[in-house]
C-alpha cells in the first residue's frame, strides 16, 4: 500500500533471514528490505524510514515449566534461551548478557528447540509466534508467553539507491504517514 500510494514501482525477493538482505544491499543486489527493527550494522549500509508499525519481542517457553519467570534475574543469568540466528533478537539477547544457545537460522525450527527442549525459551515477535504456531498445528495453550519489548518495524532503504533518489526517503515518509492515518482511521474504539 505505501509503495503504491507513492507510485513505485516494486518487486519482492523473499531471503532466508535478514543478514542475506544487509549483503544485498552491500552488493548493491537490493534497494531496501521490510519489515525490520533498527540495528547499528544496518543502518551502516541504509536509511531507516519512519515506522510502519510496532512489533512485540515476546519470550515463548513451555507451559509446564512454571519456574521459569521471563524477566527475572534469575531467568536471565540461569534460563538457556534462542532466537533467529543473525537476526536482531539474538544479537539483542547477546548485548544484554542472556545465556543464549542453539540457535537456528531457520525460524521455523525454534519451536523444536522448545518441544525437544534444547531450551528453555525462545524470543521472537508476537506475530511471527502466532503465525508459526499456526502453521505447524501446533496448541497454542502448550507454551506460555510474555512481552518483553515493544520496538518500530519499519523499512530500511539502501544508501547507494538514495544517492540517486535524495528525494526518496521525504517521500516514503510521507507515505507511511499517510498510510498510518488511513489504517487508524479505521480502526474502531
């Protein structure tokens, strides 16, 4: 919808994670990649846009395991957690000194590393687990969760193609912006 509106011409190539997408840009293979969150080795290589939405980094761990308590001390320096591997979370998890372990760059298979429980719990956006979940079948009343941030996801647009385009990021701006007022517009109370 943003693109449209702006009357850009698009086109989609899906990548396994997004470090596949940081070296394209670095390549000059593409001109941007969606939805992110904001990280210092991205914004080497481009420009973050205004946010889109906001996305939920929540913690998943299985519902039998009452002792563990996202959030605590304890958690944080005893519990063995996972995320994406290359993505955002598990260098997030990293800089803030989680004890992190068997990750996966496949996002579909850290929800083996729970049920076969190589950890105890797993980080990953709200959407992405309710999706995931889904996908595989799988009860949702097997895990519990928690919300541990709240961060924009927004679109990040490759510094080389600004250089051409130095009107481009005022105008996608511009978009998003519109684009959030038609979708809170109709939104009801």
């Amino acid at each position: 919808m943003i693109m449209a509106d702006m009357q850009q011409p698009m086109s989609v190539q899906l990548v396994p994670h997004f470090g596949h997408a940081v070296t394209d840009m670095q390549r000059g293979l593409a001109d941007g990649f969606f939805l992110a969150t904001e990280s210092a080795e991205r914004n080497k290589v481009a420009e973050y846009s205004e946010p889109v939405l906001m996305i939920q980094w929540t913690w998943v761990w299985l519902k039998q395991r009452t002792d563990l308590l996202p959030g605590s001390a304890s958690f944080k320096h005893k519990a063995q957690v996972s995320a994406q591997s290359n993505s955002n979370i598990h260098r997030w998890l990293k800089e803030h000194n989680y004890q992190v372990t068997a990750g996966t760059t496949d996002i579909r298979g850290l929800l083996n590393l729970l049920r076969y429980k190589r950890v105890d719990a797993i980080l990953l956006p709200q959407l992405t687990v309710t999706t995931l979940l889904a996908e595989q079948g799988t009860d949702a009343a097997l895990y519990s969760f928690q919300q541990e941030i709240n961060l924009p996801f927004a679109i990040y647009i490759n510094n080389i193609y600004l250089k051409k385009h130095p009107q481009f990021m005022l105008e996608l701006n511009a978009a998003i912006r519109r684009y959030q007022a038609r979708t809170h517009a109709i939104q009801p109370d």
